[in-house]
C-alpha cells in the first residue's frame, strides 16, 4: 500500500496585542486618532513615522504612561485599558526600554539587571543576568557603574534589564540609535534572534527603514497620530499605499506624469498603462526605483537629452547622481523634475546631459494631495 502523505495546515499564533480604536486627545490637541493594531505572539513589529507622529505616545500608552481617551488595549486576552478603566503600568507585564535609557547609575551593571527579577532565586537570577550578559557583549562590564560605560554599553544594558524579567511584550524606543554602525547590525540580529527564542513580542520605534528590515517581521507607517499602513517589510516598500508613506521611507524618486486617455506623459517617454481610458487628464506623480530608470550617454547627440546631472556621489553601490529635468524642454512647469535618484558604474560630471528613460515594470501613481 502506498502511504498517503497528508500537509498539516499552519497553525496561526495566538493574537497577543489587540489595539482598538485608540484615541489620546491632550489638551483638545489630537495625538492618537482610531487607531487599530493587533499583533502574534512573537511579532516583532518596527514602528516608524516623522517625529511628532505619536509613536512614542503610542508606547507610552501600551505601557500604561498615557492614559487612552477612547478606545481598548488587550494584551494576551487580558484587558488593559478601555478608556475609563486603566491596568497600572506595574502590571501589565510589559517591558520598556527608554531613550534615555533611564538606569540606575548608584548600581552596578549586573545590580540593574538583576532589578526586575529580584522575585527568583539567587541561582535563577545569576542563570539569567549572565546569559544576558554574554548575549549582550556586557560579561566584562558586570562590577562597572553606569558612568563607567559608553552610550552604546549603556544601550545595551538597558536592552538586558528590560528582557530579564521575560516579559510578554516589549518595547523598545529607537533602542539602536546610540550604538556604532558595526556592532548595531549585529547586536539587531542577535537581539532577534533572542526574541524569537522567547516568542517575544516587542514593538521598536525607528526612524531607520533599514533596521525595520534587519529586526523586525511587520512595519507600521504612522502620520499625524494615524496608521497609514500596516503589513510586512516587503509589502509596504513594494506596494506603498499612499504618496505619503512612499515619501516617507524614500523608496524612489518622483516623475510628475499626465495620465490622458491614450497613455501616460512624461518628460522621459510616454508610458503604457491597461484601463487608463476612464481617466481625466490629471497630473500625478510616479514612484521611480533608480534600478527602474536607463541611463544613455551622449556622444554629439545632444537633441535626445532630457536630463542632467545636479549632484555626483561615491557609494558602494556605485556613483550615486541626482538628475533634473532640462529647461528649456519643458513647456508645462508642472512636468519638470529636480532630484531623480540613479545608481550608476558610469562616471559623469556636473551638468552632463544624459538621456534617460523609464524601464517597464509595474507603475505605482500616486496623487499627491489626495495621498492616494
């Protein structure tokens, strides 16, 4: 007989934070509005925005330092807030890792992580404040004082402090900003891989796109106190949803078009685009990946330019150039542009002019008012 192989479904985790229609209004000023977020356990979700969003007000609230004017907060099924009745920050088994870091300096490095789990036993706390103390790079800090430390050391050991009581959630508010290039990609890749061990939840504040890819399994895009959007890494970088969240995590540059009934124009080309009879004529702008633009050198033709080369860099990728629109090409002002973005092996100077054209791929319109 010939064994039937069966596929066992993927068992989702448990939700561990519910967020639901979260608003905190402060003196009449709004600074969370409706907000909605829930999260697996295990998550790790790297929450980004301008400063002044409400990112911090958004932890301070899950903590239990703000108090919610509307809205619930449940985490692992236990109801933390609901705008009138508030769980004491004490109590809410979350962790908390501040930006100033906010340690004991009269103790030493292991004292203040062995503060929040003076409840174990002697033996469990040394078990724990020395696996951490490894994990975290610290083992030969532990007898040091706080002022003994660099601000990166003092980082990390307040990242220590905050796991050793294993909480179920943990936040963290730009928790790698003190901390030196080098070592910052590698302490974000053991600290996640930490993290998964315990199944831990954290939500990180970060105004670096990059580290949200290195650390984190969703993003979350905040505005003025709103969520724009919610999804994994890769999905929002690919598939922005408004102009508003593009610009922000600066995944292109901007190329004004004018979408009429047979096309799309533009100072680099017309481009081809399916259902576009229905639209107006309207201008738009299109979120251009430099790996999305072509670039030509001319040799005499100078006829068949379109751009020129505004600002020259060296990077790893290669030279980095800005490229704007030429003048005395452009009829309608609104059509001109002034800073795409090109990775390029091919040396140029300072107001070269180059051709340049748009690859075919898939085009993302936005609108710039409506940040749709």
């Amino acid at each position: 007989m010939t064994a039937l192989l069966t596929t066992q479904p993927s068992i989702e985790p448990p939700i561990l934070l519910s967020i639901q229609q979260l608003s905190i209004i402060l003196q009449e000023k709004v600074i969370l509005s409706t907000l909605d977020l829930s999260l697996n356990e295990g998550d790790i979700l790297g929450l980004v925005g301008a400063s002044g969003c409400g990112k911090t007000t958004l932890l301070n609230a899950i903590a239990g330092f703000s108090k919610p004017s509307k809205g619930k907060i449940v985490i692992d099924g236990n109801l933390l807030s609901d705008g009138e009745h508030t769980v004491p920050a004490e109590q809410r088994q979350v962790g908390m890792i501040f930006q100033d870091y906010a340690l004991f300096p009269h103790l030493t490095v292991k004292e203040n992580i062995a503060f929040g789990i003076s409840k174990l036993s002697k033996v469990e706390q040394l078990e724990q404040i020395d696996h951490l103390l490894s994990i975290l790079k610290l083992d030969d800090y532990s007898e040091s004082y706080i002022h003994q430390l660099s601000g990166g050391q003092q980082q990390r050991v307040a990242i220590a402090r905050a796991l050793a009581p294993k909480p179920k959630l943990l936040l963290l508010d730009e928790p790698f900003s003190n901390i030196d290039a080098r070592l910052r990609n590698e302490l974000m890749v053991e600290i996640r891989l930490l993290l998964k061990q315990f199944k831990m939840t954290a939500i990180f504040v970060t105004h670096n796109k990059d580290e949200v890819f290195t650390f984190a399994d969703k993003m979350a895009v905040m505005a003025q106190g709103r969520l724009l959007q919610f999804d994994a890494p890769s999905i929002i970088c690919q598939q922005p949803n408004s102009y508003q969240v593009a610009d922000f995590l600066q995944l292109g540059s901007w190329l004004p078009c004018q979408i009429t009934s047979t096309g799309v124009q533009s100072l680099l080309g017309e481009l081809a685009i399916e259902n576009n009879s229905d639209k107006k004529a309207d201008l738009v702008y299109l979120l251009v990946k430099p790996s999305k633009l072509l670039l030509t050198v001319l040799v005499d033709d100078n006829n068949r330019a379109n751009a020129q080369v505004e600002y020259i860099s060296v990077t790893e990728q290669g030279y980095h150039y800005y490229l704007s629109s030429l003048d005395d090409s452009v009829m309608d002002k609104s059509m001109a542009f002034k800073k795409l973005s090109l990775y390029s092996d091919i040396a140029l100077s300072l107001k070269q002019k180059v051709a340049l054209s748009i690859k075919p791929h898939d085009f993302l319109f936005f609108n710039k008012s409506t940040n749709s």
